[in-house]
C-alpha cells in the first residue's frame, strides 16, 4: 500500500503540519523535521490541531530558541485534545537544522529521526491495507 505524506524542513515543516489541515490534498500523514510553530503570517500549527486529519510526526531540536519548549508542549497537548495520532520528540542538543546540515556532526540524532520516519510511514502503509 502506497502512504502519501508531506515531509518537510524548518518552514516547510511548518507548511507540512498545516497541509495535514486540508483534506483537498488527500494525504495520508505528516512529518515536519522543526517546523516553525509560530510561524508569523500563516496560522499555528496548535490552533489548526482540530483540523489535522493525519498521523503527524514532529522532529524538533532542542538547542535553539527559535521553537520553544513550551510551543512543541502546546503543539502536544492541542494535538492531544484534537484525538490527533502523533508524535513528537525533541532531540537535546541538536541544533536548527541538525538533519539536513550537519549531519555527521549530530550523526546519532540524525539517524534515530530518519528511522522514525520510516518506521511510522511503514506503520501507516501496513495499517492501510
């Protein structure tokens, strides 16, 4: 079975949580590698989390400031009230950009969030058949 996801980085991240929102697009899943949760001009992910029709999977980083602790927390617990299947998961130490830039120096991290995509999209393709 086929899975059709939006998987995207940093504002594409963002643009990924919020694709999961429109049911036009006919996807199957999310997964957003630090997605921006306050995103300026487009709506916060947190306030869409009612509209999410997909598993969503959050991968963020946790040595930058740029999203907060306390935004991937209200990200989880909006997801929560909405019934939303997800998961998010903070690598510590990791910077912005710690998969698609510096890969060898945050190796471990690196590895473990692509596993996890691949183990929640195979997830989702032997849940849809």
């Amino acid at each position: 079975m086929r899975v059709v996801a939006a998987i995207g980085f940093c504002f594409g991240g963002t643009h990924g949580f919020l694709a999961g929102a429109n049911r036009g697009l006919d996807l199957d899943a999310v997964v957003g590698f630090y997605g921006r949760l306050s995103p300026g001009r487009l709506p916060r992910p947190a306030e869409q989390a009612h509209s999410l029709g997909v598993p969503l999977l959050g991968l963020f980083h946790g040595d930058d400031l740029s999203i907060p602790a306390e935004e991937i927390q209200e990200f989880d617990t909006a997801l929560g009230r909405a019934g939303v299947r997800h998961e998010l998961i903070t690598y510590l130490g990791a910077p912005h950009s710690f998969f698609d830039r510096s890969f060898v120096e945050h190796e471990e991290a690196c590895s473990d969030a692509w596993n996890r995509v691949l183990d929640f999209l195979d997830q989702l393709a032997v849940t849809a058949t």
